[in-house]
C-alpha cells in the first residue's frame, strides 16, 4: 500500500547552474547531496531532487512536470521576470487555481502555482 510520495526528480545535464535555479532563483532549501550528483531539497515535508545520475531520462524532455504552491503568484512572477526566468506560458488560471509555467536551464517545466481560497 502506497502512504506517500518519497520524492520528485528532474534529470539536468549541470548540477551547479541547475542548483543556482532552483536554489537562488525559485529559493528552495538545500537538504543534501550525494556526490554532488543527486540533490535534494526540503518542501514542506516532500523532497524535490535534481541529478546527473539518472542516464534512463532526458533532461527537458517534456516528461513529468512539478508545481510548486506559492504564497504570493503574483509577486513571484515578478520576482521571476525581475529574474530573467523563461516563462513557458501564463499566468493563467482554472477554476481551482491561477499559475505560470517556467522553464529551468535544462528546458524542464516548473509550475509556480496558488490555489484559490
């Protein structure tokens, strides 16, 4: 029986600009890493991780996707086009939530996401 979500992974092809995105620019906590070739990240409880290691996946290739949940979409967006992130679309909106799709260096989508009250 299956009782959580163990973690998230993306393939990238560069662990250190891969880790200036999603740490410098999306703010994500650094947990820890294995060789420098698998890191993880603490969010809210789930682990979010990024590694070269995975040679089964292609970095950016239009596979699974995450969304992070924001406090503020607004105020990220800006703080992302302040930050020359690539915005892939949006902001748009559902009935259940507004968010904008980004892009990491490696071409892998990354939802940020604020569900409506």
């Amino acid at each position: 029986m299956i009782t959580s979500v163990a973690f998230f992974c993306y393939p990238v092809t560069n662990i250190a600009k891969a880790r200036e995105f999603y740490e410098a620019i999306l703010g994500l906590k650094f947990e820890s890493d294995f060789g420098n070739d698998w890191v993880e990240y603490d969010v809210n409880g789930s682990t979010f991780a990024i590694t070269t290691m995975d040679t089964t996946h292609i970095a950016g290739a239009k596979g699974g996707v995450v969304a992070f949940e924001v406090d503020d979409l607004d105020a990220t967006i800006r703080d992302l086009q302040k930050k020359k992130v690539k915005f892939v679309s949006g902001p748009g909106e559902s009935p259940v939530c507004r968010f904008a799709v980004i892009s990491d260096p490696d071409g892998n989508e990354v939802i940020v996401h604020k569900r409506n009250p």
